[in-house]
C-alpha cells in the first residue's frame, strides 16, 4: 500500500516560510537587491533577492545576525544579467524571537587592479516601516 502524498513530503515541506524584509534600494551603478530574514519551523535564515545589470559579475556577503552575537555568513557570485536571483545563508536553529535577527547584503566589484573592491550596495533586512512580507 502507497501512504498519501502528503506523507512523502520531507520533513518540514508543510510549513509556511515567514519574510521580513526591509525595502528594496538600487544603486546607480545597476544593482537592486533587497534583504530579508526567512524563518520556517525552527529554522532561520538569511535571503537577499538581486538583480545585476552592471555588466559585470560582483562578490556578494550575506550575513545572518543572531541575538547572541554570533553570524552566519555566504558568499555568492552575483552573475551580469537582468534576470532576477538570490543568495542565501545556511539555516540554522532559530533562538529567540525571529525579530531579534537581522540580514546585510553587500554587493562589491571584484578584488583586481589598483583599485581593489569597491562597494556598490549594502542592503539589510531593517524596514523603516516595520512592515513584514
């Protein structure tokens, strides 16, 4: 006999992922990103969703801040494009209230020349407004 369904999903495949992003911002060097705090079931993570339309490919940070002071942190390769994408941290166990941590994005050139990095945009999960979505 066959379970249901339901009942091949993996664990936690039911449950609702909750938001909390803060606004989205562009930079006039043609990266749009916006930075939100993910929460499932007793995980938490970092997002950003990107767009690049710099021509180039940048370096990407994400990091997750935690209540007690410790970080998870990706490195992603925002890729030159107009399509939409995202970078994510890994999750880890959520550990107090989900409004007690907080997600940065930074998004920079590539480390060559005499110029080295320069950042381009820095986005965080903060919304001015308090609003979830």
């Amino acid at each position: 006999m066959r379970a249901p369904e339901a009942d091949q999903a993996p664990p936690g495949a039911h449950l609702a992922t909750a938001l909390r992003c803060g606004p989205a911002l562009s930079s006039p060097d043609g990266v749009e990103a916006q930075t939100c705090v993910a929460v499932q079931g007793e995980d938490v993570w970092a997002r950003t969703y990107y767009r690049n339309t710099t021509g180039a490919s940048l370096n990407a940070a994400l990091s997750l801040l935690g209540p007690d002071g410790h970080s998870v942190r990706s490195r992603c390769v925002a890729g030159a494009g107009d399509d939409p994408s995202l970078c994510e941290t890994p999750r880890v166990r959520l550990k107090g209230a989900p409004v007690r941590y907080s997600a940065v994005a930074e998004f920079a050139t590539h480390a060559g020349g005499a110029e080295g990095a320069r950042l381009l945009l820095r986005a965080g999960s903060n919304s001015p407004s308090g609003e979830n979505r």
